[in-house]
C-alpha cells in the first residue's frame, strides 16, 4: 500500500468516524468544514451529490491548504470514471463510492489513492476485494445491522469495515457496531443534518462533532 494511502486510511482508522455532507452552498460549505476542523474531525468526505459538487470541492482544497493543516479531504458518491477524474484532478485525498467500479478502483490505484467502495453483500465485499479495497463501506448500514458485520467478519478476517448510512450519534448504537467488529463509522445526516445546514446551526454541529468523536473513542474499547 502506498504512502498516502496508508496515511488517509491511518487517519479514518485514529478518528474512528468519518463525517459526510453536501450543500450547494461554496460558503455553506466552507463554514462546515471549519467548524468541523475546530471540532477536531481531520477526515472527512465530502459527496458528490448536486451540481456544485465540483466546485466547491476546489474550494475546499484551497482553504483547507491555506488555513486547515493535516485534513485530509475525500470524495463521495463516485459512480464512473469520469468523477473520479475530475475530483483526483481537483485534489481529492481518498474516493468514496456506493458501487463496485473497477474503472474507479483503476484509477485511485493509478493515482496511489485510497479507495472505500460501498457493499452489500457477501459476493460483493469479495469482489472488492479482488480490485484490492483496504476500507469497505457497509451501505446501507440502518438495512444491514450490526448483525450483518458480526455475521459476515469471520469470512472476511481481517477486512476492514465501515457501516454508513443510519449509524447513530448514540453510545449503545456505537458500541454495537464496534463490537460487531467494525474500525469506523461513517456519518452523515445523523451528525450534520439538513437542519444544521440550512440553518447554519454551527454551535450545535460543533457540540455534536465533539460528543460524536469522544463516543467513538469510548465505543472502541
């Protein structure tokens, strides 16, 4: 595994989470990823999910090298070859997908990139394998269950999974998936919800980011 992708990977693995967000806002945006930053979060995916996505991930790569040191910025909700071009080009740290491409997986290969696929199935966590996935995404996590992870791991030792998709910002809820055998959790709308960012309710993201990173450490053990 290379440098980088070991780094990025490090990384998820220490923080134990890794936050998820779109909005079409560049300085919505901007505004989130600094809260998050001051919260402590130095990985999280940013997805491509709306038609500004491009843009404002561009954005984010310039402010994050000129004011947010050692966070490392990925992108999710890569489906073809094309988005993952332009998003490595544009300066992604890590892809994240819903599927299993191996046009996607080619590509972060080729640009040494550490690559999460989404999986569902026994069949498909093996073929992702096979394209050489060091991190697979349980999706969706709130269908699947820890039952799922606890059911499968022995099949797959030492895989690394992530469940995203449902996982809540709840100990027992934490500490079921982390006990099913799982190294991260992916969140999403669960910590930064379509409330926080319409309403940019900072404080509350910042409390809740907080919380979210001390749960996890606590859940680990």
């Amino acid at each position: 595994m290379s440098n980088k992708r070991q780094i990025v990977l490090d990384a998820i693995l220490q923080q134990g989470m890794l936050p998820l967000f779109y909005q079409d806002s560049e300085e919505g945006t901007i505004a989130l990823v600094r809260v998050l930053y001051k919260a402590g979060i130095r990985v999280f995916e940013y997805t491509n999910r709306g038609e500004f996505a491009l843009n404002n991930f561009k954005k984010l790569i310039a402010v994050r090298d000129q004011e947010l040191p050692g966070l490392y910025i990925g992108i999710g909700t890569i489906t073809n070859a094309g988005q993952a071009e332009d998003f490595v080009t544009a300066g992604a740290d890590f892809l994240v997908a819903p599927t299993i491409n191996p046009d996607v997986a080619a590509i972060a290969k080729k640009n040494e990139l550490l690559w999460i696929p989404g999986c569902m199935t026994p069949t498909e966590i093996s073929l992702a394998q096979q394209h050489q996935a060091a991190l697979i995404k349980i999706f969706p996590a709130n269908i699947l269950g820890p039952e799922f992870i606890s059911s499968i791991r022995d099949l797959f030792r030492g895989q690394l999974f992530m469940p995203t998709g449902g996982v809540e910002l709840h100990i027992d809820n934490l500490r079921k998936w982390f006990k099913s055998g799982v190294c991260a959790v992916g969140m999403g709308s669960k910590l930064i919800s379509q409330e926080v960012i319409e309403k940019g309710l900072y404080d509350e993201l910042y409390d809740n980011t907080v919380l979210a990173l001390q749960l996890v450490q606590e859940s680990k053990y």
